[in-house]
C-alpha cells in the first residue's frame, strides 16, 4: 500500500510540475521528494531512490535518458548529509538549513540536467534563460525546505 501511495505522489508531482508555472518556470516537486527520502533514508536509498524519479522524468520527457537519473540521484545522496539522522549527517537540521539546503540542491539538478542535455543532445535554452529557470525553480522549492525536516530531529 505504501508502494501505491509513494507512486501516486510521484506522478502527481511530475502532474503539478506541468500545469504549474511562475515567471515561466516550473517548480521541481521531484527533486523535493528525492530530498525528502534522501533527508529520511540516508544516502543510499535516497540515490537510488532519486535516481527512480529521474529515470520516471526522463521518460516522460521524450528527451535522452540520464540527466534527470543524475540530477534526482546526486539530489537524494546530498541531501542525506543535511541532517545528523542518517549518521553521516554534518550539520543540526533547523528550517533556515532546509531553505538553504533544497534550494541549493534543486539548483544543482537544474545545472546537472542543463549542462547534460547541452552536452550530450542540444542546448534547451541561452545560458541567462536557463539560469533564470534554474534559480526561480530553486526558490520556489526552497519554501517547501522550511517544512521537510528528518524524521529524529525536532
């Protein structure tokens, strides 16, 4: 039952992505759910489980397969380092360090993903636009740091 839950919530993720825009960029909801499993699970799960959105992102974009695997992976991975819980973690988790800590993370999958399509199929955007994209993707997703936060901290 959990399995149907979590991909209902992945697929009504990618859902809102598409319907959703705000100053023409789209909010990144799977790469706030890999860094909530990668903030709950630790690094392992959380890249492997990041990399499972990404491979769902890719498909569903009709693009190559790889840049979104990489963004959502190393997403879930960093993201385990965000809190003490996972046992590796280097930093107390408070909500200023989710902010900080999505936003960050959602702007480097967004730079991953940018620099693999550029490299490896055709450059989606100019270098400012993409930019723009990336940061206000960031920004939006950074609001949703302040209420993910690791299932031992208080």
């Amino acid at each position: 039952m959990k399995k149907i839950i979590l991909l209902l919530i992945i697929f009504s993720a990618f859902l809102l992505e598409s319907r959703i825009s705000i100053f023409g960029a789209q909010p990144d909801f799977a790469a706030a759910i890999a860094y909530y499993f990668g903030l709950k699970n630790g690094e392992t799960k959380g890249m492997l489980f990041g990399s499972f959105i990404g491979l769902i992102g890719d498909s569903l974009s009709g693009g190559i397969l790889g840049p979104n695997i990489l963004g959502k992976g190393m997403v879930g991975f960093l993201s385990a380092f965000m809190s003490s819980a996972s046992g590796g973690g280097f930093f107390r988790w408070t909500p200023v360090l989710g902010l900080i800590g999505i936003s960050l993370l959602t702007a480097i999958n967004g730079i991953i993903v940018f620099i693999s399509k550029t490299l490896f199929e055709h450059m989606p955007t100019s270098i400012p636009s993409a930019m723009s994209i990336i940061f206000t993707a960031a920004l939006i997703n950074s609001l949703l740091g302040i209420f993910i936060r690791p299932q031992n901290e208080q």
